[in-house]
C-alpha cells in the first residue's frame, strides 16, 4: 500500500503540472490505474484537440464534509528557454533559471563601455488555475504573454515581465492582475515538454493552422502544416514557438491549454501508463514548482473530485491590436478582477 500511495502521490503532482487542465481528464485516471492494476490495455484514443471555452457544470455535488483539502490557486508558466538551440544567453542564466531574481546581473559591458544584448527568456504560456472547494468549481484563467501591463510607469508584456523581474516578481504581479492570491507556481520549458513527448514517442493533437517560420540568425525553423497528426518532441516545439497568429480566435495560450491537456490524457491512458511511470517518478527534470507531495496529500480528496466540479475557461478580458507589424493584448484588469472575484 506503501508503494500505491506513493505513486499516486507523484502522479497527482504531476498531473498538476503536465496536464495544466488535468480536471477535465480525471476520470481517465482513476480508469486507469484500475486497469493497469487488472492488466486491461485499452487501444489509444485519440484526444479531441479543443474544447469550447466557458463553463461545464457537470450536475455532481459532493457532500462538502467528504472532501478532504483546502481551496488553492496555482499559477503554471511556460517559458521559451531552448539552451539547446540558442547559444546566445548570458553565461550566467544557465545557473539561475528558472529562479531568476533581476535581469540587472545578467547585464554584461564590454572593455569600450557597450552593453552586450544577450537573449532573453519569455513566460509565453500563463494560466492560473483555482480550485474552489465551497463552490465545487476549478476556474482556468488564461493570462496573454501579449499583456501590456504597467510596471513603474512603463508598459511591459507578461512574457518579458519575468525575465525583467524575475519569478518572485512576477507571481505577486500575476496576483495584482486577476485579483487572486497565487498559492503554488509550476514552470517548465519547450525543451523539457518536448522531452515529455519523446518519452511518450508521440501525440496526436491537431495543429490549428500552418506554421511556417524561419529566423537566419538562430537557425531556428518552423514548418509544420495545420491538421490533426502524430507529433514528436521536435514538431511539438516547433508549435509551442510559434507566435505567427493572425486570427484573434488562435493563440499561443489556447494552442498550449489545447495540447496540454491532450498531453495530460495520453498520460493517463492505461496503455502508456508504464511509460508514464517513469515520467512522473522523475518529475523533477521536467517542472520547476512548489506544490510538494506533502501538499498533495493533504489535498488528495478535493484533487480526484476534478471531474465531479463545475469546470470554467476564461479567456482575460480584453483585446489584441498590432503595433508595427507586433501583436499585443490591451487587458482590462478591473473586469478580470471581477470576473474572477465569482469564483472565489
């Protein structure tokens, strides 16, 4: 029993930080572990790769006395940190990723007094996810990297935001923007998800449009056609990369919340739950985060009532414009607040 409880404590954290939207599948996962307990391997199914945004009431309330844990928000980040690919970041990044406090000691002046630009590192993928035990509801927000938001003065996008103050920072200031205190963060890469997918060997998830990029200088190229197809770890961040949008009904965020959770379902699929085994038992290289097994323990209850809550999807309120051929996303803060003051 030992040993079942400690699995299922790693699988839980994980889930938190690899499916993002892990509620919507937590039924898969209970399945699954019955199965792969009996040995009944299911084929592999395919995962719807959108689902329509708003709320899902699935009807179930859950005597509030049987549930275990307490209400918390975490906030999950997914930055473009590709050390692999780019050779150009400051020789001092590697150590402090993903914790880094200020950009002011990852600035470098020549012997004739010119700063050296160095390459910078983007929170492209943001959401906050709230998981409210009174009102049996999990409320996914999704935060732009676009976002002009104002700090001293001046307007900084969400994704460089991080990389400008640091972690610490940006958490208290993503607090400020939804109106939420922030409980727990979870921070991985394109690098380290798409090592996630060549663990798994592939998914199948579809592209929701052509994506054909090119940059000279780094090398980095983008061609992937737009449909549903078997994607591995390289098509994977070629996709989570690309920012080449020009519908307002694509992002990068509803591109990421999409695949995640295809990820998180391929996962808990009882015929890769061997493979997955091993993913989650070494967690650690994949997500940076603050939510312990010990904070899964105690909220082991209210986690496997996901699929039995109320789920939302809520886009921040707001819009995007061009500026110079560069997309942006104008927020309007007070109605996020508010928006979100319901589901607290």
């Amino acid at each position: 029993m030992n040993s079942l409880r400690t699995f299922l404590i790693t699988f839980g954290v994980s889930l938190l930080v690899f499916g993002l939207c892990a509620f919507f599948i937590t039924g898969l996962v209970l399945g699954s572990i019955s199965e792969m307990i009996s040995g009944e391997r299911p084929a592999e199914t395919a995962p719807a790769a959108t689902d329509a945004y708003g709320e899902i009431d699935t009807g179930i309330k859950v005597p509030i006395e049987e549930i275990r844990g307490e209400s918390f928000n975490i906030l999950l980040i997914g930055t473009d940190y590709r050390p692999s690919l780019y050779t150009d970041y400051h020789p001092a990044l590697a150590a402090q990723y993903p914790f880094l406090a200020s950009t002011a000691s990852l600035i470098s002046v020549g012997e004739d007094g010119e700063i050296k630009r160095y390459r910078t590192v983007s929170a492209d993928a943001v959401m906050l996810v709230s998981v409210n035990k009174e009102k049996q509801s999990v409320t996914v927000l999704q935060i732009p990297g676009e976002m002009q938001i104002s700090v001293g003065g001046v307007n900084v996008s969400v994704g460089d935001l991080y990389y400008l103050k640091g972690l610490d920072y940006f958490i208290k200031k993503m607090a400020g923007i939804t109106g939420m205190e922030i409980d727990y963060y979870a921070l991985t890469d394109i690098e380290r998800i798409a090592a996630v997918v060549d663990a798994m060997d592939t998914i199948n998830f579809t592209v929701p449009c052509d994506m054909q990029y090119t940059d000279e200088i780094s090398g980095l190229t983008i061609s992937l056609s737009g449909g549903t197809q078997n994607l591995d770890g390289n098509a994977v961040a070629q996709m989570l990369a690309f920012d080449g949008y020009t519908s307002s009904d694509l992002s990068r965020n509803k591109t990421a919340l999409a695949f995640f959770r295809a990820l998180a379902s391929k996962m808990t699929n009882a015929a890769y739950m061997r493979k997955a085994v091993s993913i989650f038992n070494s967690a650690g290289k994949y997500i940076d985060t603050n939510f312990t097994a010990d904070d899964f323990g105690k909220n082991i209850d209210l986690i496997f009532c996901y699929n039995r809550f109320t789920q939302n999807i809520i886009e921040y309120p707001g819009s995007y414009y061009y500026r110079d051929g560069v997309r942006y996303f104008s927020p309007n803060i007070s109605a996020a607040i508010s928006a979100m003051e319901s589901y607290k």
